[in-house]
C-alpha cells in the first residue's frame, strides 16, 4: 500500500505531538496537561487526607496547609492526644519553588524542608516530605 507523502508528513507530525504529550510529563502522577501555572494551582488552602496511605478521618484530626501567592506558607494541625487534649499547633513561614518547579521548599521557624511534587492540580496535592512520607491533599 502506498501512502501519500502529504498523509506521511501528517503522521509524523501527529506522532510527534502525541509522543511528546506523553512524555512531558513534570510530575511523577500527573496531570499530563494543564491550562493553569503551577503556582495558580498550588495557592490555595489544601486539607490533608492521607499521609503515608493513613486517612485522618473524623476523629477530629485535622491538617491544613495553606500556600500564598505572595510566598507564604502555613501548616494548621489539630489533633486529640492519648490523655484526650485537644491540642492545635500553627507553623508559619515562607515557600518556593525548587528543581525546575518540581519540589517546594518550605521554611517555618522550626523547620526547612523540600517537598517533591508527585501530582499538582487543581483539587490534588500529592507530594513525598523528606522523611519519604507520601501526603495527598484536597483543596477547599
């Protein structure tokens, strides 16, 4: 069978952009394409669901991380401890992008970290800490 130089050229070109959709992308867990910046999808108050695969679920357990347009960053955590205190702690700082936009340096009063992005969009925040802890986050 013999195809047309014109349609040879068209699937080449088609091949192309197909290949290199799928293989740019940033994060480990995606998303393959997006319209928004990194950082219009990162500000926002994320709540956090998992960490390492454990649900913090209704026990009154809550962590929120908040990231700023302007740079600024805070962890709210609350949380019931063995004696049945309620017990709620804020950590504020700054962040920034690191590695070509692929980690986020957080730096509070107590810590510095880079947390390396595994997915970013709109609604999901999956990143690894610098323990190999695995977070994924919701946002608001």
């Amino acid at each position: 069978m013999n195809i047309p130089t014109n349609q040879k050229l068209f699937l080449a070109v088609a091949m192309g952009i197909i290949l290199s959709f799928s293989s740019c992308n940033k994060y480990e867990d995606g998303p393959a394409l997006s319209f928004r910046s990194k950082t219009n999808r990162l500000v926002g108050n994320w709540n956090v669901v998992k960490i390492d695969g454990i649900r913090l679920s209704g026990d009154g357990s809550v962590v929120v991380i908040d990231f700023d347009k302007d740079r600024d960053f805070s962890i709210l955590s609350s949380y019931f401890q063995s004696n049945g205190q309620y017990v709620s702690a804020r950590e504020a700082g700054e962040w920034e992008w690191e590695n070509g936009k692929e980690e986020i340096e957080v730096e509070g009063s107590t810590f510095k970290e880079d947390w390396e992005i595994l997915r970013l969009t709109n609604k999901e925040l999956w990143f690894e800490d610098e323990r190999g802890q695995k977070w994924k986050c919701e946002k608001d």
